[in-house]
C-alpha cells in the first residue's frame, strides 16, 4: 500500500486498508516502522513497533529531549 506522500506500508492486512498484523511501514525520510499493526489508516492505527532512524535523514542528537 502506497500513500500520496510516499509512505508505503508492507504486511498483513484484515481486510483493503486495514493493517492487521506484522508489517513495516517506510516514510518518505526512509525512517521504518517494524512490528505489529491494527487498524485503519484515516481512523487511527495501533502499532507495536521498533522504529529505525535514517541516519542520513535524522537530525535528532542522541539523547536529545523533544522540543
């Protein structure tokens, strides 16, 4: 499944649009989503997940807090 932003999301499904088990869910920065998800995209998606920074994209600095 490909978004109009360039995310795109492989995996199990439920069902046309609905995540329903383990997948990987790939952002246009190249940063994943690895793990297990549950839902609708528009209405909300429960995720278990370990998440892998692009470090070519990341500007975060380790240890850093949110702004």
């Amino acid at each position: 499944m490909v978004f109009e932003d360039g995310t795109h999301y492989e995996g199990e499904f439920k069902s046309a649009g609905i995540f329903c088990g383990k997948g990987t869910l790939t952002f246009r920065s190249g940063d994943k989503l690895e793990g297990n998800m549950n839902g609708a995209w528009n209405e909300g998606v429960k995720v278990i997940a370990t998440l892998h920074m692009n470090k070519a994209s990341g500007t975060a600095q380790p240890n850093s807090k949110p702004v």
